[in-house]
C-alpha cells in the first residue's frame, strides 16, 4: 500500500510533537534572556552567555518552523490561527518601532509563521496531492538551495553558488521574500525564502500521521510539563520577550540603587 493511497483519521494528539516544541520554547526562551542582558541592559556576562547559544539558534528556530508545519497539516483552522498571529506580529513590530528602533522586530519568526499558515490555509488541498516521498525530498532540497537567498546567492554547500541579481536586493520592499537591502535591519528575521519551505517539509511529515498510525510512544505524554509548554508555545513565545524585559528592568533598578 503507498502512503499517498490511504487517510488514517485519528483523534490522538501526538504529544511527543508537544515535547518538543516545548524543548524549542525553553530554549529559545533562554537566548531571547541572553539576547536581553547583551543588548538591551549591556550585561557584560550576557554576550559571553549569549556566544555559547549563536551555533544553536538557528536549530532552534527551525524546529520550531517545522513543527509549525506539522502541525497545520493536522489543523483545520490555520486560516484563523494565522491571521490572529499576523495581529500580533503586527502589534510587535509597532512596539519594538517606538521602544527600540535601533532593534526592531521587522519581520521575525511570527510574521513569518503567521503568513505561512495563511498561505498553507489555501494551497493545502495542492500540497496533499504531492506524493509524500516527493514533497519531502523536494521542500528539502529547495530549502538548502534558497538558504542562501537573503545573502544573495542560490547555493548547495561545496557544489554550486549562483549569485542572484543585485536589483532584487536595492529595494526596500521585498524584505518579507528575502530580498533585504543593504541598509535593511531587524533583530529577528525569517524571511519567506528560504523557510516557508523548512515549513512545507514539515507539513509533509504531519502527512504521515495521516495515511498511518506513528509509533505509540508518540502519543504518549511522557514529559507533561514539556508538553504543556508545547500545547502553549504561541503565548509563551508573544509574552516571554516583555516579562523578560520587565524582570531584568527590575533587577537592574533594584541592583542600582
């Protein structure tokens, strides 16, 4: 039997995918405090603990994009859940625009996630057609080759580097693609290239747990603190940011005077 030929419905949820997105939350939790100490409250002992998480910090974020896209394909309602995000996305980068300019979220990883999930909202019915085999080995392969795409280059690592037109990148308005300007900052930023299709290949392996059962041990909550903080990872990532400010602001007055 192939994978594409049979729906398995199930009402389980998957709570090792919880896990883990509460494993990517604590951690990014952990660099957006270091991020804080470093460059908002100039920590001297922020930036060497910042130095020890940089290696990490795009895993972290790709995983949480991946599991972003499990999870839509399991998710009836990602045209709601992104517009809600967008909202929010939105009201962050008004914010940091007046509070930080100087490191304003332009578009980070919530933009992102927000019209990801809208744009999925509409071509999922088209996606599901791609053989599952297919649509893994293809997202994958266009991620690594559009990696390099906001530097300018269509790339695979010691094989091929195509360098992209300079035009693309002398505007002040296809950011969102990833196609910044030289003068163009944001102190988070996952541009729709390359990620949207980090994203897609994790909606090809939430496929999987539609055309057949995955191994219990997946449906088992093993961790249920971790997975708690999966279940509500969107909140916690909307309010960590502030409280950590809001906590480091208090420890600094408190340690000042």
């Amino acid at each position: 039997m192939k994978l594409e030929q049979k729906q398995v419905k199930s009402n389980n949820r998957i709570h090792f995918v919880d896990a883990l997105r509460g494993i990517a939350i604590i951690l990014m939790v952990t660099f957006h405090l270091f991020y804080s100490m470093t460059y908002v409250f100039y920590y001297p002992i922020g930036a060497k603990l910042l130095m020890t998480m940089m290696p990490i910090e795009p895993l972290i974020a790709g995983a949480f994009i991946l599991l972003a896209g499990f999870s839509s394909q399991l998710s009836h309602s990602n045209l709601m859940r992104g517009v809600k995000l967008l909202g929010v996305a939105i009201a962050i980068t008004i914010v940091t625009m007046i509070a930080v300019p100087d490191i304003a979220i332009l578009f980070g990883i919530l933009h992102f996630l927000s019209i990801a999930m809208i744009l999925f909202s509409f071509i999922k019915p088209y996606i599901n057609k791609i053989p599952i085999r297919v649509g893994l080995l293809g997202s994958a392969l266009l991620f690594v080759l559009c990696y390099g795409i906001p530097n300018g280059v269509i790339s695979i690592p010691n094989i091929m580097c195509i360098k992209l037109p300079q035009w693309l990148y002398s505007t002040d308005f296809l950011f969102a693609l990833g196609f910044p300007s030289a003068g163009f900052v944001s102190s988070d930023y996952f541009p729709m290239l390359p990620w949207i299709f980090l994203f897609l290949f994790g909606s090809f392996l939430g496929n999987l747990a539609t055309v057949k059962p995955l191994p219990q041990f997946m449906y088992k909550k093993w961790v249920p603190p971790l997975c708690f903080l999966g279940r509500h990872s969107l909140i916690i990532y909307v309010v960590h940011q502030p409280v950590i400010v809001a906590v480091l602001w208090a420890i600094n007055n408190i340690f000042s005077h």
